[in-house]
C-alpha cells in the first residue's frame, strides 16, 4: 500500500517535530469526540497510546475509523489531516512506548503511570492526508 502523507509534510510525523496530534473518534450517537494525543510513527503506523476505559479507547475499539489533525509546532497554519483506521492494539510493550512518548514531549525518561491503570497503545494506518500550507 502507498504511504498517502505527501513528502512535504513527513517532518510533522517526525520526533523532534515534537506536533500534537488531535484525535478524532466517533462516539456512539455518531457525535465527534476530539482529544490531543502525543504520538509516534513505527513501520508505517501512527501510534497512540491512552487508558482501557476512556471514551477515545471505547471509540476505537467500536468504530475503527479515525482522523488526526497534526498542527506544525512552528507554524500552525501548516498541517496536515489524516483519515486513518485502527488495525491494532495492544498492552503488550505498553511501558517502553509511553517512556518514548515521554522523552519525546517532555524530555522525561519515565512517564508516570497511575497505579493500577491500564494503557494500550493503538496502531492507526493512514488511509488517505489532505495537507495546508
């Protein structure tokens, strides 16, 4: 499959981009459900991590289609939107992906997980992007 993110907006996918992501969901009423996200790329996947539990995690697992809006951190006219699917999730490695988040957007080695919650981390397949500039 091709990868559907134009060239010139690849470096806002990147880590030291250090964007935000605005995830979009859809709640069971069909009514939009819009959270920030810290994210990361892995093998052609953008990956978000949240708690079991929360809407955005009960969205995602009922209805797999998504979008992000991802805002350059130095200029938030130029963006990029993502309409994507959810392939996967897992608990699975759920430690190792949260640090780099963390040492992503927060210069932090460890991110401090709340006892006895459990995260899982979404895998998200870009289906199609429409850029500005």
């Amino acid at each position: 499959m091709r990868n559907p993110i134009p060239a010139s907006h690849l470096d806002l996918l990147e880590d030291d981009a250090r964007a935000f992501a605005f995830l979009a969901t859809s709640m069971p009423n069909g009514s939009p459900q819009v959270t920030p996200v810290w994210f990361d790329v892995a093998e052609g996947l953008i990956r978000v991590n949240t708690a079991r539990g929360r809407a955005k995690y009960r969205n995602m697992l009922r209805r797999p289609s998504v979008a992000l809006a991802i805002s350059d951190p130095n200029d938030p006219y130029r963006s990029i939107q993502i309409r994507g699917t959810v392939v996967s999730s897992t608990e699975e490695g759920v430690r190792q992906h949260l640090d780099r988040l963390a040492k992503k957007y927060r210069g932090w080695d460890t991110y401090p997980m709340k006892p006895g919650q459990v995260r899982v981390t979404f895998m998200i397949r870009p289906d199609s992007a429409t850029v500005m500039d």
